[in-house]
C-alpha cells in the first residue's frame, strides 16, 4: 500500500494518467447522478434502481454490438417464427436506439411501480425501487450471464509521453457525455416539457392548478431519466465494464454525488462526479483492487457524516 | 378466539409444536433453526422498522459482526487466530468438548455486548440522519463492512474461516442448534413484548408519530433511539454467532454479510407480517420461511427474480400486512372501536398528514 503512494510521488506521470482516467469515468457518473437528482428533484422518488438502469443501457449496447441469431420458435415443433441474425451495430451508433428503448422501457417501469408509490411514505419508494434493481439485476443475469462484458469500441489508444495512455473511446465518450448532458439542460430551459417538469418540481399542486398535466409530467421525468442512464451505460460499457450485479455500485455512486452536491445544483453534481472517479481510483490504486468498492460506499458513509456534521451546527444556531 | 387469546393454550402450543418439530421430522430440523433465525430478524428489525419508523437496510451488520466477533474468541482462546486463517485450513482445530463450549458461551455474550457498543457508536453516525438518508447509510455500513472484511486477512479475508467443529454426532449438532435458536427467538420475543408494553414502548412510538413533537415533549429522543438499535444489535449478534458456527463456515460476503439476502429478508418479513405489530414479524418470517423453502427449489435461478417482485407487490399494493389487514377487517377483536359517525366524515381528516408527507 504505502509502496504505490511512494511510486506516485517516483513517477508523477501516474498521476497524470489516474487523473484523466477518474474524469472520463466521473463525467458518466454525473450524468446518471443527473438523471437522479431530476428525478428526487421532481417527484420526491429516491430511486435505488438508477444503477441497474445504467447497467441496463450498457448490455443493451453490448448486445446490439455483435451479431446475434435470434431464433424464436414454437417449442415441440420445428416451426420458427424468427430466425434472424442481427447486424452488428457499433456502440456509438446504437445509443439513440438505447435511448429510445430505455425511455420506453422507464415509461413502463413509472406504469407500473413507480405510479403508485408517488406521494407514499419515503420508505416505500425506496423499498419499491430496492425490488426493482432486484428484479433488474436478476433477469440480466438470468438472460446475459454472470461474466463481466465490454463492448468494443475498436478505438486505438494513444500514449502520452510514454507512460500515460489514452483510449481514443474515454475521450470520445468524455464528449459524448458532454454533448448529452447540454441537450437535457437545453431541454429543461426551453422546452415546453423541460418548464412544466420545473413547474412541478417547484409546486405540483400550483403547476395542477395551472393546467399541467402532473401525472403526464412525473412519467415524462422518469422516462426521460432512464433514458439518460441508458445512454450512460453505453459509455460505461465501452469505457469500463459491465455486469449484472454492478448496478447498486453505481446507485450508491448517484447517490454519494447527489447527496454531496445537492439538489438542482447541476455545477456540483458535475464537480462531485468528476471528484468521485478521481478518488476511486485513486483508492482503486494506493489500496487494491478489492477496497475498491469498499471507497465508493466508505464515502457515502463519509458524506453522510458530513452532511450530518452540518445540520447539527445549523440546528444549534437555531437553538 | 378465546382460545388463541388464552396465552396458556397459545404459548402452550407453540411450545408444543417446537419441541415436537425436530422430532417428528429429523430431516428438517436445519430448517426449523434457520425458521428461528428468521423470527428473530424480523422481531429485531421490527423494533426500529415497525415500532421506531426507523427503516433500516443495514440491521445485518450486527449479524456479521456478532458472527465474526464469536469466531475471534472461539479460535482465538486456543490458536493464534493469524496463523490459523493464513493457514487457511491446514491447522485442524482439536479442541476437547469443555473447551468448545467455553469458548462457544464466550464468544456469544462476547458478540452480544460487543454488538452493544458498535450500535451506540453506529447510531451516533447514523440517527442524525432522517428518512430516506437513513436507509440509504445504514445500508452503506452494511456494505462496506462486507467489503472490508473481505479484505482483512486477519480474519481470512474473502476466502473465510472454519471454526471449530461441535463434539459430538452431527444429529446431537443440529438438536443443540436448534434448542439454542429457538430459546434464543423466545427470549427476544418476550423482551420486547416486555420493552413495548412500557415507558419505552410508547416512547418510541412517539419517535414514529412525530419526532420533533416527541422531542420538544421532552423525550430523549437520541438516548431512546440508540437503546432500541442497541437492543436490536444484541440479539441480532447472538443470532448470529449461533448461526455461524451451524454453518460451520464463515465467509464475509454470503454468509455474514449477506445484505441482498437475509438483510432485505428482514424487512420484506416484517412488510409480510405487518410491522408495528408484536406478532406480525412472526407470522412473517413464518410465512417467507415457508413458502421460501417450499417453492425456492422449483424456481430454477428465477427465485431472485421473484424475491423482487415479491417486494415490489409487497410494498405497493399491502403495506399493511397480514396483522394490519386483520386489524383493518375486524378492529373490534383488538379492541378498537370504530365511531361511524367519525368513519363516516373521517375522509377529511386524512387529508391533512398525506400533504404534509408530500412537501417532505
């Protein structure tokens, strides 16, 4: 452990590298701590499948990357009703299709569960959505496996100066996520959807009274969220890795990077995600691999300790 | 009803049934322990959950750590517990049946209050957290204490440690689990039926309704609080270091950690049951321990799957639980008395506490 402390300060060029490699990661973290934030933000629904959306997007791009044969028959019978084999779709290409499956598949989740625990106690919310990354991580391991996946970008990766490497597909995706998260914000400002989502956020009762459709505008925000967690996971599965049971590792990173910036404070969300890949993986490298995960739930500990610290001193000056 | 409502005949035949149980059907006897263990997780998440309005994710934490405490002792009064994990193993313990039970009896109460104390420096990180944040941290510790001691090599790290193997046949092994188990589930039963039958009770009820009114009543409200999680933790780490040495193997992430599994069965058991009730966690846990085992085998990999949906339903469609409902269908044998005129207008009372909820 203090062996690797003692080689960042030997070769400085490495903290070079785990500084870009923390903000490509961070910037996709942020953008699904977005889509959380917007969610908590709009209709009080702490959502605990988030990661398990990402995870989602991502196997859904990795599928789409390769030739699959689908074949759907009548079993006992030698009749197939679908005998197919997909194209191979580059990743890239496949996130406006990720997107819109996501969005529907989101617009089906709020249908179903999430409809009916709007308003409910704090705890059914996030109890219901506890069920859900259940059943989500089951099904993906039921139908994609247990092995970790990457889809691949088929990008070179260039050196910096000899020790520093950067894949062509972090930069392109560190854009990507860029571009995605300047589309949401244009869309909240000037949108008609966008003002009546923050019309609600503000006031449900008085955005009803004006002739918003709330319940219309909770399943669009939901949608609309899960869709941005597809399109983060089609990052996440071209830069990193992907695996069914990742997904409440990258709720609780939404969770640490909402918590410690806020609400509605979309400059911190994106400095606290940007920080938070930095310190994993700066974590990920002074104390092994196998504390990793411990780093990204240590911190949540950590932030809630410190949000705590706050509040108490703010309830003594009140006292 | 009278008859159930005798305590004799009820605690009589549940008496009854347990002792008959692993005699009548020896196969089974591993499974009526962990049955116990099960009450005993609902009774104690039910303290806070239920009774508290405190929403744990995280109560399995002390199961772990009472697990993983009672190892320590047991190995630790006769071997040097490094050398024995690095071994991983290869040292066999032999150890003669007073030693075993010297250090099975230490190594509980040593959890038991050990637990005791990690609930009070707990609670004093987690209960200035409200609602959501609460569940959401609890949750974290649990995590990360898996985490970590699957990275502590003092204990074995994440390949786990043997303890030491009971002296005597393996159907005495599973006969003395069980009476321990099931002693132990009865004694939580009737502590806290004893707890919430007094000033505590109703303290910690108050902590439900509204915690700023119970403080500003003058409740302690974060003494009563950390008493309660305490309390919990006690028998939740007893629980688990009887559990830990049935299995016999120890291993941080499915067995003592098991935050997905037993830590969510906790709460979907109370959810089950009716929580804030005495006997809703029993009857729970019953329930989810039965159709657990009945239908679980016949799933083939797809019990997860339903385990969720289990939740979802759960969760969204009968909160109430089996308790509640009865509660709710037939409130004059629990001594409620519904006014009609009131029931007739009480639509408008509602509404007040469902908006207050919303703008939280």
């Amino acid at each position: 452990m203090l062996d690797n402390i003692g080689l960042l300060f030997q070769a400085p060029l490495l903290n070079v590298q785990l500084l870009l490699d923390g903000i490509f990661v961070g910037a996709i973290f942020a953008l699904a701590a977005y889509g959380l934030a917007l969610v908590w933000g709009v209709m009080n629904v702490k959502n605990l499948a988030q990661g398990d959306f990402v995870i989602t997007g991502g196997y859904l791009a990795w599928w789409l990357s390769k030739p699959r044969h689908v074949e759907i028959g009548i079993p006992g019978t030698g009749i197939k009703l679908v005998d197919w084999v997909t194209p191979a779709i580059h990743p890239i290409l496949s996130m406006p299709l990720v997107i819109v499956v996501m969005f529907g598949f989101g617009w089906l989740v709020y249908v179903t569960v999430i409809r009916r625990v709007i308003g409910r106690d704090l705890f059914t919310s996030l109890l219901a959505t506890f069920g859900l990354a259940l059943v989500m991580a089951q099904l993906l391991n039921q139908m994609f496996g247990p092995e970790v996946q990457v889809a691949e970008s088929g990008f070179d990766i260039h050196s910096l100066g000899g020790l520093v490497t950067v894949a062509t597909i972090k930069f392109v995706s560190l854009c990507l996520a860029a571009v995605l998260a300047a589309l949401v914000v244009v869309f909240m400002k000037y949108s008609r959807m966008g003002q009546a989502i923050r019309a609600t956020a503000q006031d449900p009762r008085a955005a009803k009274v004006m002739g918003v459709d709330t319940d219309r505008v909770y399943a669009f925000t939901f949608s609309l969220n899960s869709a941005i967690c597809g399109a983060a996971g089609v990052l996440i599965s071209m830069i990193w890795v992907i695996q069914p049971f990742f997904g409440i590792a990258h709720s609780i990173r939404s969770f640490v990077i909402v918590t410690a910036a806020g609400l509605g404070n979309l400059p911190g969300v994106i400095m606290a995600g940007l920080g938070l890949g930095v310190a994993e993986l700066y974590a990920g490298f002074t104390f092994g691999a196998e504390l990793q995960q411990f780093t990204v739930v240590g911190m949540l500990v950590a932030v809630l300790v410190w949000r705590q610290i706050q509040y108490s001193r703010h309830r003594q000056a009140v006292q | 009803m009278n008859l159930v409502r005798n305590p004799v005949v009820l605690y009589g035949g549940i008496l009854a049934a347990s002792v008959a149980a692993p005699l009548v059907f020896p196969d089974y006897t591993f499974q009526f322990t962990v049955l116990w263990v099960m009450i005993l997780f609902a009774l104690t998440w039910d303290m806070l959950g239920g009774q508290m309005g405190y929403n744990s994710l995280g109560n399995i934490f002390f199961f772990g750590a009472g697990m993983y405490i009672c190892a320590i002792i047991q190995i630790g009064l006769y071997y040097d517990v490094a050398e024995y994990t690095a071994a991983s193993g290869e040292i066999k313990v032999d150890i003669s049946a007073p030693e075993y039970f010297t250090g099975l009896a230490l190594g509980v109460i040593a959890a038991a209050l050990l637990n005791t104390v990690f609930a009070a420096i707990f609670g004093w990180i987690v209960f200035g957290l409200r609602g959501p944040y609460f569940a959401i941290g609890t949750l974290g510790v649990a995590l990360a204490a898996g985490e970590l001691t699957g990275a502590w090599q003092y204990v074995g790290g994440g390949g786990g440690v043997a303890l030491p193997v009971y002296p005597g046949e393996p159907d005495e092994r599973a006969l003395f689990f069980y009476g321990l188990c099931f002693i132990m589930a009865a004694i939580t039963f009737f502590t806290l039926k004893k707890v919430y039958s007094g000033r505590f009770g109703l303290a910690i009820n108050a902590i439900r309704d509204d915690e700023a009114k119970a403080e500003g009543m003058g409740i302690h409200t974060n003494r009563y609080k950390t008493i309660g999680w305490a309390i919990s933790a006690f028998f939740l780490g007893i629980s688990g270091a009887l559990f830990g040495n049935m299995i016999g193997f120890i291993e941080p992430l499915e067995v003592a950690f098991p935050t997905v599994t037993f830590g969510i069965f906790m709460v979907v058991m109370c959810l089950l049951g009716g929580k804030g009730t005495l006997w809703g966690p029993v009857i729970g846990a019953t329930l989810f321990h039965a159709f657990k085992e009945v239908t679980w085998t016949y799933m083939l990999g797809w019990q997860w799957v339903a385990l969720g949906a289990l939740i979802i339903i759960l969760v969204v469609f009968f909160q109430q639980g089996v308790v509640g409902w009865i509660q709710e269908k037939w409130p004059e044998k629990f001594g409620i008395v519904v006014d009609d005129k009131l029931a007739a207008t009480g639509p408008e009372l509602d509404d007040r506490p469902r908006h207050s909820e919303a703008a939280q």
